[in-house]
C-alpha cells in the first residue's frame, strides 16, 4: 500500500510500504528520504502520537493515508541524552544507548580505549550501564580534586610552612604513583599471588605435601600429622615451649628422629611439635641443611644430598586448598622466633620454660593507632573490604606494602 507522509517543512512524500510493516521501519525509510535521524522523529495519525512498535495495519493506517512527520525539538533530543553531574548517570539511558550505538566511530573509540562501557552500552543491562557511567564520574571527580589541589599547591605562598610541608607529601605521592604505574607495566607479575614451595614427601611411610621453607630454622609438624604418621608416642614434652611470631603455637616438644622418604631415598630428620591445626608438616633450614639441600628455581626442583635426588616442587593445582594456610603460618617460624630458641634452648633440661620473643621481635598484633588505621583507609581506598585489610596488616605486622602485595595477589 502507499502512505503519504507531510514533513514539518510541508515536503510531501509517497511511500510504498507493506500493511503489517512497523512504525519504526517507517520512520527508517524517512531517515534515507529526510536525512532526519529515526530517533528525532514523531509520527501522528488522525492526531495521534504512533509509537515504534506498532504495526501499520493495527492502528488503522490504510491504501493512501496520510501520516504527519513532526521532527522533535533539539532541546528535546539533548535532553534524553543529558547525564547528570551529580553522579554521572545518563538521564534517559535507553536513547544514550541508542544514540552511542548509532555512532559507528565512537563505537569503535570506546571499544578501543573502554571496552567495559563499550559492552555495557551494547548489552540490555541498564543498571550495569549507569553503575559503570557513576564509576568513571567517580573517578574523573577525583582526578580534578587532585588536580585542584596541586594547583592550590602551586599558588601557596612559599613561605608557609604547611603548605611546604603538602607540596612535600604531594610530590612524594606522585613519585609513588610513578613507581606503581612502572611496576603495572614492567613487573606485573610482582602484584600476583606466589607459589609457596611444596613437593611430596613420606614420613615415616605417610605421604604429605611438605612445605619447604628455608626462613623456618626448624622442621615442623603438627600434632594431628604426628599422630597420623605414628610419630606421636615418640614426643618428648621435656622441649615445650611457645612460639610467637604472627600469632602464637604452643610447641609440644620435640620428635628427636624419624625416617622421611625424598625422591627414592630414605633420610633422617628431627621435628619440632606445634599445636598448629592448620599447618601440617614444613621442612625447615635445619633439614635442609643436614641433607645438603639445593632450592633450584631455574629447573624448579629440590635437590637433596648434593644433588643425588631432584623432586619437583609442586604447581599450585596440585597444592590442596586447605593447606594453604600454611603459608601464613610459616611466617612465625621464617621470624625464627620460638621455633629457633626451643630448638637450641636447653637442651637436655627437663620441662624448659615457655620461649618468649627476643628483644626487638615482631609481635603479633601491630599498634592500633592513628597510623595504622591511615593505612587501614588507604588499602579499604584501593577496593578491598576493611575486615582483610586488617587481618593483612596484622600478618604482615603492620607493613603496608606487604600487606597490598597480599592482597592483591589473594
């Protein structure tokens, strides 16, 4: 059937156009005849507004009607994609969508240099949409406060001694930054989770996953490992004692030897006993250094004896989850706190006391003050919740850097 269409201009136009065909492919065939975008279009009928997703034939469009083409206003058209300055959302996202899409060169800008926004603005999910648009808002927001504060900076009079002090904080912080955008780029990997250091092991016939650590002076096993290795009975409670470092172990005593297979030989080793749930078995420097052992990084392997046994240290795959907790664990005995001082401390002394730190030792909790709970904001500042902020504080005793590196390899 043929539809006549009157422009706002009174241009009249004939279009052949099919009964069942959609208002908004009509108002495409206007877009090739008018050059007026679909979206700035406004089509009446009999004095009615038609909307895009009618049929022609359903609101009574029939062989030679006429429809009137109303372009809206450009005020009306800016409108709809207005984005609010106070958080950055788009006021009408559905025609900022639309408005993006239909721009091919922008599309494939933002592809390029955003491409989360850009597959936002392509998917349906408007929410994502506006909380990706509130985010980069955010971020903009906190780039100019910088900025506006390095200007004011700038403009303070040089013989103020606190505005000195600010321009000597700032500088620093951007020297700061510089150094972690340069790591980012050329050491990335530095941000990543390591691999601590296991390979398979039998004790006394057992297998276990040991954790090799040459930071520990001692080789540990906990009391639940002893007991399933059949060690237990062995345990000599004359060599108690407490190890504190990151948190605190009671030590049993001591295990003076037992047989441990490596490869396909067999060795002797001692053992310190540790109340340590969650830490089953670390081969220490003691050992290490008994059997002459070798931490092969290039080949990625333990040689023991000289190099007569090569065993591969695990892949992380391979490492069951639940022992990962070790590695927080070992810490305590790579302190060489009380694992150290039971070892060496009176031997042959029945029921040695308790072991304290030496001077000058780590304790368990780091100071809780002002200083702290500035360091607390600033990684809670970087996206991580407040909970595991603190709990990396505490086990890297208060050190900020090792505490993000954790963190961020977590």
């Amino acid at each position: 059937m043929k539809v006549t269409v009157m422009t706002g201009d009174e241009q009249i136009l004939t279009l052949d156009v099919d009964p069942d065909e959609s208002v908004e492919n009509l108002k495409a065939l206007l877009e090739v005849e008018t050059r007026v975008p679909l979206q700035q279009q406004l089509l009446h009928f009999n004095g009615k507004e038609i909307q895009n997703a009618e049929k022609l034939s359903a609101i009574g469009v029939q062989d030679g009607d006429l429809v009137m083409m109303l372009p809206t206003s450009e005020r009306s058209s800016q409108d709809n994609l207005r984005i609010n300055p106070a958080d950055g959302t788009a006021v009408n996202p559905q025609a900022f969508q639309q408005h993006i899409r239909g721009d091919s060169h922008l599309m494939a800008q933002l592809l390029q240099n955003d491409p989360q926004l850009a597959q936002a603005i392509l998917g349906d999910d408007t929410n994502e949409l506006q909380n990706i648009l509130r985010s980069r808002h955010q971020q903009k927001t906190e780039l100019k406060r910088k900025q506006e504060e390095e200007l004011a900076l700038l403009c303070a009079d040089p013989f103020d001694v606190e505005a000195q002090k600010k321009i000597e904080a700032a500088i620093r912080q951007k020297g700061i930054d510089e150094n972690w955008e340069a790591a980012l780029e050329h050491n990335p990997e530095s941000f990543a989770r390591v691999v601590m250091l296991y390979v398979d092991m039998e004790v006394n016939g057992v297998p276990l996953k040991a954790f090799v650590d040459s930071g520990a002076q001692s080789t540990i096993i906990s009391k639940s490992c002893a007991e399933r290795c059949g060690l237990l009975r062995l345990l000599d409670q004359r060599f108690r004692g407490v190890a504190v470092g990151v948190g605190q172990s009671e030590i049993l005593g001591r295990i003076h030897v037992a047989p441990i297979k490596i490869g396909h030989q067999f060795y002797h080793c001692s053992f310190t006993v540790l109340d340590a749930p969650n830490m089953e078995f670390l081969f220490g420097l003691d050992m290490l250094r008994k059997h002459q052992c070798m931490i092969d990084l290039k080949d990625n392997v333990l040689r023991v004896g000289g190099g007569e046994v090569s065993v591969p240290f695990l892949q992380e795959k391979d490492i069951p989850a639940h022992i990962h907790d070790e590695e927080k664990l070992s810490k305590l005995a790579s302190l060489g706190q009380a694992t150290g001082e039971s070892s060496r401390a009176r031997e042959g002394t029945p029921n040695a006391p308790q072991q304290t730190p030496p001077s000058g030792a780590p304790v368990a909790n780091p100071p809780q003050g002002g200083d702290f709970e500035a360091k607390v904001t600033k990684l809670v500042e970087l996206g991580f919740d407040r909970a595991s902020v603190i709990q990396a504080l505490k086990l890297f005793n208060g050190n900020e850097e090792q505490a993000a590196a954790f963190l961020f390899g977590g």
